[in-house]
C-alpha cells in the first residue's frame, strides 16, 4: 500500500473542458473523440461561461430527454427511478407548502424542516413535469417556489445557520432550474430570494468561517457553502459568483476545496488510487454526505462546460473510490488527521479512519457513477459497486425522516442512467 504526497496543481497542468471543446471545434469534435474530452480535461476555465446553459445545474436538456424518452418506453433503469419518483409521496402535486419568512436551524425554535421538505416537494414535482409532462406537478412546483420566494426574508440560528444557507441554497436553486421556463413561476423573484437572503450567509461562511480557525468546520460545511455560492451564479447568470465557488473549489482557505478536502492519496493492493476524505476519522454517514455535496459542485459545472471532476488529476474520483470501499466493507489506509479548532486553532486528530454509520446509504452514487464510468470510460470499480448494490435511487423522504435524509435532492438512477 503506497502513499502518495498531496500536491498543488498549476492551472497550467490540465486543460479546461469548456477551452478544450472550443479548440477542438465544440460539440462535433467533443463526439468525434469518442466521449474522452473529460478524460483528457482536468482544470477549469478561469471565468464563468460566456453563455449560460439553462437547464445546467444537476440536469441538462439531454438528461431529462432520455429519462422522458425511457420512462415513456419502459425501460429500466429508467423506469425504476421513476417510479421511485412517483411512489413518494413528496412528489404529489396536491403538496401544501408552508413558506414561513424566517428559518431557523440551530438553537431554539428550529422550524427548518418546513423548507427542506418543501424543496423536496418543489424538485420532486418539477421532476415529474419535466419527465412525464403533467402540468398538475409544475404548478404545485410554482407555487411552493414562489411561496417560499415571496416570504421567506431570513435564514437563522447557532451555527448551524450555515449548513442551512448552503444545503437549502443549492437545493432550491436546483428546483428553480427546472422551472426556468415555466410561465407562471417567478424566476426573478427566486433570482432576487436567494441572492439576498441565502449567499449572505454563504459568502460570510467562506470568508470568515463564522469567525473560528479556518480548519474548524468539517468539509461539508464549506461544500455546500460553495454549491449555494455556484448554484445561485447559475441561476442568476452571476459571472463573480461562479468564479468565487469555482475559486474556492480549487485553492480555498477551508477544509471544502479540494486539495483539503482530499488530504492523502494511495494506491491500493488492487492497483486502484483513491484519497483519505477529510471527515473519514468522523464518521462514515458525514463521508458520504461530502460524496453528494462536492458531487453537486462537480455536475453543476460541468452542465455549465467546466470539469472540476477531473481537477487535479482526479483527485474527486480517488477519494469517492475511498469512501465507496470501506462503506462496501473492505479496508482503506489511514494517516492520522490533524486540524486546528475554534478560534485559537488549538489542534486535534485522528488517528483512525471511523466505522461509525458504516455502509450507510445516501443517494449519491449515480451521479459519480455515470460519469466517471459511462461519460469518461473510467473503471470506477469500488463506485460502481456501491451504486449497483443501493440502486435504484430515491430522494428526499425515501432515507428517513431526519435532515440528513435530504441532503441530497437524489434519483440519480432516473436521471443520469446512459
């Protein structure tokens, strides 16, 4: 078992998808390689696309066309997604919201369930319309969005706050995105929402870290942080915000950008790399949560031309090949993790990796799955081996109760089986 020293690329080691794709005469060349131009491409152009692509967060135009055009014929593993889809009952279009002006996560009075099940309802009901062309799913999924954009006016509690300013940022404009053309849903309004009342919070989290040791929040922390600070440049056609998430993800201060995130790589008794996660001496359910969070930041990009999955040399796909093993239940290597806390950085580690919520499930595997082995030729052998043995994916309210059931938005079978 070997270890390999973490490094810092230069932004000249790789090429940009979106730089590659131009040089290479745009989409008829990307096809005439064979589907390798990821392969190839690591880095990210330095500036935000000159035209956006709407839908391009989670899903692109060519992602909900073939899951209406294979839901419609029957095929699986299309059709099973979708009926994961329709079974939940997040997804009927007779959902009441309850959009409420202040949410609260952290401390007395929390309330934030109301906007995590809500964006369930919203993203699950645009699905629907999108896939199965039912107008009844897209107006209920108008009318919770413009509900929770008119109303809701602050995002607040301990510091816990954060991780709802970036798990809810993100999701949300995530749901808004499959809206965009949709008549009667307020785009502007959910444009002017989230930037006033979700990237506050998620630029003062990456930039002051709530006033502690830079290294004192868990990756997650920064992740969907930065996902919110991506999503909402997205949604609003926002240059500086996505270069500010785009940035962060590549040489940020925090545990979230990459290099932190994956501290230590190796090569393992079967040949394969893969990379120590920064939360694996914490428990497994966080690990696997970091999957879907920097998974998110990854497939918003590269809808928007940008592969930050091959971004140094892959680093994403090493420690998701880490995580998958050992929740598989197989062992990993471990260096002892050290970090700094609070606010004076006193220092803490870890000497070993945690099997606390071992093997637990999270739909988060497809979206890693389809492309590092379906777009890119890779093989994902530890990926693909978690993914096939949870498939098909559900979303929000298929994986309990609790918030952590929706940190993800999920049915990644449905949507990028290729």
């Amino acid at each position: 078992m070997s270890r390999i020293s973490p490094h810092q690329p230069s932004e000249n080691d790789e090429l940009s998808r979106r730089g590659l794709l131009r040089t290479a005469g745009g989409l008829g060349a990307a096809l005439a390689l064979g589907g390798s131009v990821a392969a190839l491409a690591g880095n990210t152009a330095s500036a935000a696309p000159s035209t956006w692509t709407h839908p391009g967060m989670l899903h692109n135009a060519g992602d909900i066309n073939r899951a209406k055009v294979r839901v419609a014929a029957g095929t699986d593993p299309w059709l099973s997604g979708w009926n994961k889809l329709t079974a939940n009952s997040h997804s009927a279009s007779t959902w009441t919201n309850r959009a409420t002006a202040t949410i609260v996560r952290g401390g007395t009075g929390q309330n934030y369930g109301l906007l995590y099940n809500d964006i369930a309802a919203a993203y699950q009901n645009a699905l629907r319309w999108k896939v199965g062309g039912t107008e009844a799913n897209a107006a209920c999924a108008a009318r919770i969005l413009n509900a929770w954009s008119a109303t809701l006016t602050s995002v607040t509690g301990n510091a816990d706050r954060f991780l709802a300013s970036g798990l809810y940022g993100w999701q949300f404009a995530n749901a808004c995105e499959l809206m965009w053309d949709y008549g009667d849903f307020d785009l502007a309004a959910a444009q002017e929402m989230l930037a006033k009342v979700f990237y506050p919070l998620n630029n003062s989290f990456l930039t002051n870290h709530n006033d502690a040791c830079v290294t004192n929040y868990w990756a997650n922390w920064d992740l969907c942080n930065m996902a919110a600070i991506l999503a909402i440049g997205i949604l609003n056609e926002d240059s500086a915000k996505y270069d500010q998430a785009v940035t962060y993800f590549k040489s940020g201060a925090g545990n979230g950008s990459l290099a932190h995130a994956v501290p230590y790589l190796y090569t393992d008794s079967a040949g394969y790399a893969v990379g120590q996660w920064q939360e694996s001496g914490r428990d497994q359910g966080h690990t696997v949560m970091g999957m879907g969070q920097m998974g998110a930041i990854c497939e918003m990009a590269w809808n928007q031309g940008d592969d930050l999955y091959s971004y140094d040399s892959r680093r994403f796909m090493k420690a998701a090949q880490y995580v998958a093993k050992y929740n598989l239940g197989n062992d990993v290597p471990y260096t002892t993790y050290t970090w700094g806390t609070g606010q004076s950085c006193a220092q803490l580690s870890q000497t070993a990796i945690s099997s606390a919520s071992r093997g637990q499930v999270r739909p988060v595997w497809a979206m890693l799955h389809f492309h590092y082995n379906r777009r890119i030729n890779l093989d994902d052998k530890y990926i693909s081996s978690m993914y096939y043995s949870i498939a098909p994916e559900g979303g929000g309210g298929d994986y309990g109760p609790d918030s952590g059931g929706y940190d993800q938005l999920g049915f990644g079978t449905l949507m990028y089986a290729k």
